[in-house]
C-alpha cells in the first residue's frame, strides 16, 4: 500500500457554511508533505487580501475549491502532482478515520480575517502538532538521519506563516458534517 496520509482544508463560506477538501494521498509524506503544507499556505498568504474569495462573487467559493484541490495534489519539492482521491465522494469511509501510517494536514483558512490555521496530526490521535513535532514522529523510522536545512527552513516557514490549531479548534474542525454542507455547494 506505501506511505499514506490525508490533507483536509476548509474555509468559511459567504453565506456562512464552509467549504471543505479531504484528500487522501498514496505517496506524499515526509519532506514533500511539509513542502505541500508551505506550498499551500504561501498561495493562500499570497491570495488572502484579494476580496474576490469572499465579497459574496457566486463563483468565489467554487474556484477556491478548484484551486485548493489541485495544490493538495502537488508535490512541490519534486514538482510533481501525484492526484488523491476526494474523501467527500467515499461514502463508505469516515472523513477523519481514513487508515494511514504518515499522519494528516488540516488547514482552516479565515479569508476575512486573513488568519491560516493548521496542524498535523499523526492520524490516530486528534492532538494538534507542530510541522516540526510531526516530522520527528513521521521520520522515527529512520532513526539517526539528520533533518536536512532545506526541511528545517520549511518547517520554519509553516510554523512562522500559519497559527497552531487548538485542540478545541481541530474537534471543531472534524465534527462538522461536511457530506451534508457539500450537498448545498453550487457548481458553477
């Protein structure tokens, strides 16, 4: 089965709901998760003032969902896009009890606020953790290698550029039933 984790983002939609990505990824862990975190939070950070994304326009949340669920599909650091499967669409699984041995991203965007939340988690515990707590845990397989600058100034980067979910904020997170907010969103 290989290396497996789980990206979830949602943000807060103009009339009040969220929108929400849930993708599940065969072989994006390690290094190139945390290049896939920092890739989608500087897109955001880059994006975040422009009132496009939530000035009411009837094709904002549509195209962020586009946009979002393409960059939880890109491996930055290797330029590559390894697609995942949309959770939202596997009526069948639990969207936060997705089996998986490398650990979950959520991102929670405030678009009006333009504050970006996030945390990992290790895919068994809802306990919100550091980029860098959750790449010692990921890499503890690989006892004695050294964390490599590049992977250093990443996490760097994720724990400067976006806030640490709480606890509480993370149970909020899971505990809202996106299948029935998905059923409201309009495609355009």
């Amino acid at each position: 089965m290989g290396q497996r984790s789980q990206t979830y983002i949602m943000w807060k939609r103009n009339n009040g709901g969220r929108t929400f990505i849930g993708r599940y990824h065969q072989c994006l862990y390690g290094d190139a998760f945390l290049d896939n975190c920092a890739g989608i939070i500087e897109w955001t950070k880059a994006n975040i003032g422009y009132p496009y994304w939530y000035d009411n326009h009837p094709k904002s949340d549509d195209s962020l969902l586009r946009i979002y669920t393409v960059l939880s599909d890109v491996q930055f650091s290797k330029k590559d896009v390894a697609p995942g499967r949309n959770l939202l669409e596997e009526d069948d699984e639990d969207l936060f009890g997705v089996h998986n041995n490398d650990g979950c991203l959520y991102i929670w965007i405030n678009y009006e606020a333009a504050v970006i939340r996030y945390c990992f988690t290790n895919g068994y515990e809802d306990k919100p953790m550091t980029a860098g707590e959750w790449y010692a845990w990921d890499t503890e397989k690989f006892k004695g290698s050294k964390i490599k600058a590049k992977t250093q100034k990443t996490i760097e980067y994720i724990e400067q550029n976006a806030v640490l979910m709480t606890a509480g904020e993370l149970r909020d997170f899971m505990k809202y039933d996106y299948r029935r907010e998905a059923r409201t969103w309009k495609r355009t």
